[in-house]
C-alpha cells in the first residue's frame, strides 16, 4: 500500500514532536513515525537550560512545563575526594538573550505535552522504517508492515543510529569509551533539597543531582567502565550498588537519593558523539531529506545540550520548512506546469539553510560537550589540582555561555 504525505518525521522523540508541532503551529500537517508502541522515556529527565526554554515558548507549550518543575538558581561543583565545595555560580544573571533560565524537566511530561498539541494522528505508533529509496521529486519511505509512504520532505529524528542518517552517509557517532548510568528517585513527601544543580567530581567519576519538582530528584553519574563493569546495564541492582560504592565523600544525603531510587528507575548507557570535524565534513542535508536531535549532533551530556539543542533544531526547522512550503508559486511558473518542481527546489533551499544554521552551533556543542568531559573526568592528582583549582568556574561558566542562544519565533519574514 502506498500512501502520500507531504513531511514524514521519522522519531518521536524531543526533535521529532517538536518539529512537527513547529510545523502545525505555522499550518503545515506531518506524519510522525516512531518504531515503539508508545512514546519513548528513556532518560528520565534533563536540564532545560535557557535557550531550551526560548524554544519551548516558541511552540507555546513552555507556560504550562514551568508550572511542573521547579527553577533551579544555580550550580554547586564538589570534590568527592576531598569532600570540600570547589565552586559555585549562580544562574541568576543575564546573558546577550535576557535573564537565564534553568530547569531540570522530565522527559515524560516534556513529550506528553509536545503530543497533546498536535492532531490526532499525527504521530504513527510501531512503524519502523527498514529502506529509503528515490522517486523523482520524492522519497519512498518502506516500513516493516508494508506500507510505502511517498514523502516531499523526510526528516529523521530517529536517533544516534538513524535509518535516514545513514541514508544521508553521515559518519557513525564514535563511543567515548564512557558510560552513563541515570535514575529517577520520586518522593512522597518533598526531598528536601534547596533547588540546585549539585555536581560532583572525583577519581574518574563525574555524578550530580537535580530537583525537578518538590517530589522528583533526577541523577547522573559517568565514568570510564572495566569491560567488567560494562555487564552491569544488565542488572540495575548492581548498577545501583557501584553507584554508591563510587561516591566518595559526597553528603549522605545526596546519596541517599541514589540508594531509594527504585530498580525500574535505574538505567547505563554507551555516551557517543558524532565526530565535529565529520560533521563539518557531511550533509546535514540533502534534496529534500535532512535530520535532527541525536540524529545530528549526538553529543556527550557534560554540558547538557543534548535535549535542548534538539528543541532549537525543532524551531529553526519549522521555521525554514514554512519559508519554504507557505510560498506561492509565481504565475509563470502555474503556466509551465512547473509547480511541483519549483517547490522541491524551495524544499531543497529551505533544508540547505536549516542545515547551514545548525552545521556551526552543532560543531560548537559537540566539541565543547567532549572537551568539558574529558576535563571534568580526568584522574590523576595533577588534572585533579587544575579541575578544582583552576578550571571549576570556567567549566561552570560555559554551561551558560552555550545556553545563550535565541533560536527565534515561528513567524514568516
């Protein structure tokens, strides 16, 4: 069976439902696809820093996820080693776009509230894409079940392994060698915990706590595994148990957030990133098909960038689809007959510009994201000296010199 769409979005993720309700904010429909039966929540949650928030009011949902999750006024770095605070900085200041802004958002609220504003049926359930082929000014895109869907535009949103990445011949995201291991601790009663970002460093380890509302506390901790220690995604209970083995001299109360997070709530991952230098080097886009989120700049955690860079990517993609899709053809061309390729050329100029907007600001993360971790998680008593020393407030201050970005409004010039 084949069916036509103008725009598939292939990923429902926070890059996907983000373009699509961009989109439907400007009057243009398009289909979602997303392989899982249901929205994926992988994750739990993750800082919302202030150029996340500029995107979030663009698509107008960003009211209603400040009343759920409360504003955190600063950032707390600390040995875990010596047990001793190594800086402090508060997120209450102004950068060139205006007072900051951050938050630690749950991802399951964030994608709920994202799917509650588009139509009904925008977003296909259990749908994966197995091939991508040429058709003249489209692309056929073939699911599992059968199904061909004739596309204008493809967009793929579908993650570090993305089926339209690869069709694009984008390099593969290269492992750091680190992992990630997250968890959500949820409360009865409130935590207790003044509203901080608190990070903690030490003997190769990177770990911190963020309150996301009164009941909910979301962690991280990263470091370089044995091949060992790589066995353990499969069991959380002892995911958990290396966790607290590894914490040093951190407050017994932040570790006790560790210790009454539920097994189901405990999660390790691989971290990859895309190689800068290759993505410089790549085609964000090509014709009528680019990608997204994860499936562009998969980047390492440590300047929390991930998430809010696929909000901006969302915006500015709407944004250059519309320019591009609300433009009428001239009379000229209605008389050649010429309409359909007049707007697979806008499309193709359209995706160009969007990819030369996000090429450099994804570079820029990528590199920084790499960089900050590889400092914040060196060992040795020498790196150890110069992280605490000299470079905490420097580390801390870039988290908010790359959250100074103003993505725009979803407006037509």
């Amino acid at each position: 069976m084949e069916v036509v769409e103008d725009i598939v979005i292939v990923g429902a993720g926070i890059a996907g439902l983000t373009t699509s309700l961009g989109l439907h904010r400007v009057g243009i429909r398009s289909l979602v696809l997303e392989a899982s039966d249901s929205l994926r929540t992988t994750g739990f949650a993750f800082i919302t820093w202030t150029n996340a928030w500029k995107a979030l009011d663009a698509v107008g949902i960003g009211d209603s996820l400040r009343q759920q999750h409360e504003r955190l006024f600063g950032i707390s770095t600390t040995s875990t080693i010596s047990g001793v605070q190594t800086s402090e900085m508060s997120f209450e200041t102004k950068g060139k776009q205006g007072n900051h802004e951050v938050r630690c958002v749950v991802r399951k609220i964030l994608l709920e509230a994202l799917s509650k504003e588009l139509p009904s049926g925008t977003i296909r359930f259990s749908s994966k894409v197995v091939s991508i082929e040429e058709s003249g000014f489209f692309k056929l895109v073939h699911l599992d079940d059968g199904t061909i869907l004739r596309a204008k535009v493809l967009i793929g949103c579908d993650g570090v392994n993305s089926v339209v990445g690869k069709w694009l011949q984008l390099e593969k995201p290269a492992f750091t060698g680190r992992y990630a291991i997250r968890g959500c601790a949820f409360f009865k009663e409130s935590h207790g915990f003044e509203p901080k970002f608190l990070q903690f460093f030490g003997e190769g380890v990177r770990s911190g706590i963020l309150p996301c509302n009164g009941n909910t506390v979301y962690w991280f901790f990263t470091w370089t595994p044995s091949n060992q220690e790589k066995e353990m995604d499969k069991n959380p209970a002892e995911m958990k148990q290396f966790v607290l083995s590894k914490l040093g001299r951190m407050p017994d109360k932040v570790k006790a957030v560790m210790e009454n997070t539920a097994l189901d709530s405990i999660l390790s991952s691989p971290l990859r990133y895309r190689n800068p230098l290759a993505l410089l080097r790549g085609n964000i886009s090509r014709g009528n098909v680019c990608v997204a989120g994860d499936a562009l700049h998969p980047m390492t955690p440590d300047i929390g960038q991930g998430g809010c860079s696929a909000l901006e990517d969302g915006v500015i993609l709407a944004m250059c689809l519309a320019e591009a899709l609300l433009k009428e053809p001239s009379k000229e061309e209605k008389k050649k007959g010429e309409e359909q390729k007049e707007a697979h050329q806008r499309i193709e100029m359209g995706l160009k510009k969007y990819a030369k907007e996000r090429k450099w600001r994804s570079f820029e993360l990528i590199s920084t994201a790499y960089l900050v971790g590889y400092l914040q998680q060196s060992d040795g008593k020498v790196m150890t000296f110069l992280r605490d020393k000299c470079f905490a407030k420097f580390l801390a201050g870039l988290l908010l010199k790359k959250a100074d970005f103003d993505c725009g409004t979803l407006s037509l010039s």
